[in-house]
C-alpha cells in the first residue's frame, strides 16, 4: 500500500507588489499570506491548488505567469 500524497487547495487574494528599483524602474512581483504559503508548499514538494477572483485587466494574467516560474 502507498502512502497518500498531501494534497492542499489554497483560497485567498494575490497582491501585485511594485518595487522601484535603483535605477528608477519598476519592477512586479506577487505576494499575500495565503499566495506565499501556496508558493512555498509547492517548492517543498506539495500538490497545491490556488482559488481566487481575477480581474479582466492585463494584470491578473502576469500574476498567474509568476508563480510558474517561481515553484
């Protein structure tokens, strides 16, 4: 018999962070409590799910873009 895999369904907001950087520029990230843990259970081998709302602006799908790259 195999053991089960932790499986999580994270539900809450991203937040767009903008950090200006030394040259002027700035530069997006994304973040929030329930994000970042999404994120970090993802990196330590977890199955993670993440519900939330998205706006119809162009923001919402460079938010989705990040985490992708980032786990």
């Amino acid at each position: 018999m195999t053991d089960p895999k932790t499986r999580v369904v994270a539900i809450g907001e991203v937040m767009i962070e903008m950090a200006r950087g030394n040259d002027g520029r700035f530069s997006t990230a994304c973040g929030g409590d329930t994000f970042n843990t999404a994120v970090y259970l993802a990196r330590a081998g977890v199955d993670v799910a993440y519900a939330t709302a998205l706006g119809d602006d162009p923001t919402p799908t460079a938010s989705w873009r990040w985490p992708r790259r980032k786990a």
